[in-house]
C-alpha cells in the first residue's frame, strides 16, 4: 500500500481541518471496504486517511418522530439489527443486507456507500425513495444537499475537498406507506448489482389507489436513476396489476444502462421492467402491513 | 512522511502493544509484527475472507482494516480457538468432517464460524451457508465445511 498518515479526529471541526489541508490527497475513513481496496490499487495519491469513527455524529444511528439519522460511519450490521430501523425503514434495510457478505457489512457503511457513488452502490436508491438527505460539512460551515442530487458521475459526488459527509437525515415515513429494494446478481450474496430497483409508495386512505410514488434505478446509468415519469405516472392511479405494469415499463424506458462484463443493455432494461414491477408490488404489501 | 502509530490492544485475550505504520493493514500487522501467521492473505479485496478476524465480537477482512483503527480493540485470531484443553469443537470438526484440503482457507472460515456459533447456537443450513458466503473455497465445495458447521453446533 502506498504511504499515507492515518489521523482519527474526534470532532468534525478537526476532521474538516484535516481534509482541507490536504486537498485531494486525503481520504475520510468509515468502513473501508471500498477506500482501502481503491488505495491498494493507487486510485488515489493519498497523504493521509481521516478515519471518521471517532467523530460522535459521524457514529450517530437515532430513529425518532422527526425521522432517522444516519451517521456516515454507521456500518451496514447496525441498520438492519436496529429494531426501529427494520420497522420503520425496511426499504434501507433491503440495501444494507446485501452490500458483501458479513464480514463487510461489519464494517462498509451506508455513508460510505454513498461517498463511493458507484452506479451500483446497494444503499444509495432506497435513500432516494426515502427523499434522504445528505448532511456536509466544510471549511465554509454546513449545507445539505438531496441524496438524488449526490451523485454526479461513477465514483464522483458534489463532495469538495475539505468537505465531509458528517451524516444522512431520512423522513420519517408517512402514514400507509411502504418502501423495498431489490437487485438481479447472477450469485446469490457477494455480487455487484447488474440491476436493481428501490419504490417507496404511499397508498390513500380507501388503500385502493396509489397516492404518490418514487422509484429509483441501480447500475443502469452512471448515476442512481430517479425514475421520475413511472413515479409521477402512478400518482392517483388505481392499485392494479395494469397500472404497475405500465409504471414498469416507463420505468424501462428511464433506464439508459451500458453494455458489460455483467450484462448487456437488452437485458438490464429487461431486468428493470421486471424488478420494478415486483418492488411496487413488494412496497404496496409492506405499506398495507 | 507518515508517521508509525502506537497501538495498545488485545489479541486473543493477552496485551499487546507495537509500532505499525500508519498505513499498514491489520492483516499485515497481525503476521509481521505480531508475528500470527495463522490469518492468511488471499484476495486483498474483501472477496474471499481467508483472512477474517473477530473485532469486538464482529468478523471482518484484516486486509480491509488499517492496524491503526484496533487501538483499544479486542482481536480474536485463529491462533485463539485452540486451548491447553485440545482443540475448539469446530476445528475438530473441521479434521473428523475433511472440510479442508489445501487449507489457506480454514483460519478464515473457523474463525467466521465462530463468529456466527458465538450468538446462534443451532443455526440452518441455510443460515450457516449464508453467514459464511464472504469466505471462498476452491478445493471442498462448501458441503463438508457446512456439514463440519453442524457437526460443532450439534456437539457444543
């Protein structure tokens, strides 16, 4: 491994410090999973790693009235044993139970996850569906930036350098809602998503209509996909299998995948048609309860 | 220029504390510092889990934690199962079941068995095949090393 310094702040003031000092030859350290791969491989010309789970907020996993919050350390193990998260964010829970095997989710973080903005990044479509949050902070202070915004390019995100995703806030879900993720891998555990598909759905008070939608698509474009059209085309819409095949296909036509070593573009949009379909199913059945 | 950091920690329950570079992996640390080979390098990626460790009661890929972060931590190696008693029911296992053959895999399967038999006694087939898809094998064809998984459950 190429030489870096290892520097495990404890605050995000010191952490941000760190960060900005050392421009683009500095890393954040949650999990490791994916850094300390890429870091092997020399990706990055790294003088130091700032290990984030010193950091209090950066470790924070606190579900509560005005939602839930993840820190950008919390690893993938203590969001899907965490009581409230499974009752409340089972969406989330669906990504965070198949990023690697367990030794990974010992470690890998949702936070992390993100921060990698790998077009197949297992946590980061149930984020969008959930309409999550991304807290940062930075030289300049804080700002929050949408989840569905974060991602700009395959491992690229609207992170600066000197800037550090501290945290994820998620809305507490409405009422009648229900939410899932679920992704085609040719194994089954230890695989990278050919494609994958997270809906959260909220259904009226009569349980017969879909009152809104949001779908979002994996490993189909070199970003998370927000399938906005199939989304806003199931608002007020009936709860039927004619409604969600139509949504799915739309859903199809959102997607604009490539070519690859796990999958051809005919078969990934198939793959979308096909998932998205059995995750609006899958979330109306959780939102009925 | 890095710097070496000083870790004080716990490997299978006796003190240690060395030097690591800070950018030296776990893995590295516990077989040239340490002086435990019984953890072994195999894919360097996180894919194969022959080199998996317990941290705090979590397994993990050695080589995908920096020596650095298990300051203050308790480490539990392969070098840990066995006690003046004889060996732990699931190396033994392990032997009686033939669920190894060339055996770069096996510290890293036991120790990620022993992970899942310390909080689930009697798990599935299922579950045990599950838990341990983080660890490969390339000689056994799991069926004996799930079949010695359920040998030390159903003995201890």
């Amino acid at each position: 491994m190429h030489p870096f310094n290892y520097v495990a702040p404890k605050t995000v003031e010191e952490a941000v410090n760190v960060l900005e000092k050392h421009g683009d030859k500095a890393r954040p350290l949650a999990g490791g999973t994916d850094l300390l791969v890429q870091a092997r491989g020399n990706k990055w010309d790294l003088e130091a790693v700032v290990d984030v789970k010193k950091i209090p907020e950066a470790m924070k996993l606190e579900a509560s009235d005005d939602g839930l919050i993840i820190g950008s350390g919390v690893p993938c193990y203590q969001i899907y044993e965490n009581e409230e998260v499974k009752k409340h964010y089972a969406g989330i829970v669906d990504g965070a139970f198949i990023i690697g095997g367990i030794q990974i989710q010992s470690r890998a973080a949702i936070g992390g996850n993100l921060c990698n903005a790998a077009p197949s990044g297992d946590a980061i479509c149930p984020l969008i569906v959930y309409g999550a949050t991304a807290n940062i902070a930075g030289p300049n202070g804080e700002r929050k930036i949408a989840v569905e915004d974060f991602c700009i390019g395959p491992g690229k995100t609207v992170i600066k350098n000197g800037e550090l995703l501290v945290s994820i806030s998620v809305p507490k879900p409405a009422k009648r809602s229900g939410a899932a993720y679920e992704r085609f891998i040719p194994r089954n555990e230890m695989d990278i998503a050919v494609a994958a598909v997270a809906v959260s759905v909220v259904i009226d008070n009569t349980g017969e209509n879909f009152e809104s939608v949001n779908i979002a698509l994996a490993s189909v474009g070199p970003t998370p996909i927000v399938a906005r059209k199939a989304s806003d085309y199931l608002a007020g819409k009936p709860i039927n299998d004619a409604s969600i095949s139509e949504a799915a296909s739309i859903a199809k036509d959102e997607a604009s995948p490539i070519s690859d070593m796990r999958g051809t573009i005919e078969h990934r949009k198939h793959l979308i048609e096909v998932i998205t379909n059995r995750m609006i199913k899958e979330s109306v059945k959780r939102a009925r309860g | 220029m890095t710097t070496n950091i000083h870790i004080t920690t716990k490997i299978n329950n006796q003190p240690y504390e060395f030097l690591a570079p800070s950018y030296m992996s776990l893995l590295d640390a516990l077989r040239e510092i340490v002086g435990l080979t019984g953890t072994k390098e195999g894919c360097l990626d996180g894919n194969c889990g022959a080199c998996t460790v317990n941290i705090d009661g979590r397994i993990v890929d050695s080589c995908l934690v920096l020596a650095a972060e298990i300051d203050g931590c308790d480490v539990q190696t392969v070098e840990g199962l066995a006690t003046s008693e004889g060996l732990h029911p699931l190396q033994k296992a392990f032997l009686e079941e033939a669920a190894l053959q060339c055996g770069i895999c096996t510290p890293g399967f036991l120790v990620a068995a022993k992970g899942l038999l310390d909080n689930e006694p009697n798990p599935s087939e299922h579950r045990i095949r599950h838990w341990l898809a983080g660890n490969l094998c390339r000689c056994t064809g799991y069926d004996k090393i799930v079949k010695a998984v359920q040998k030390a459950a159903s003995e201890s």
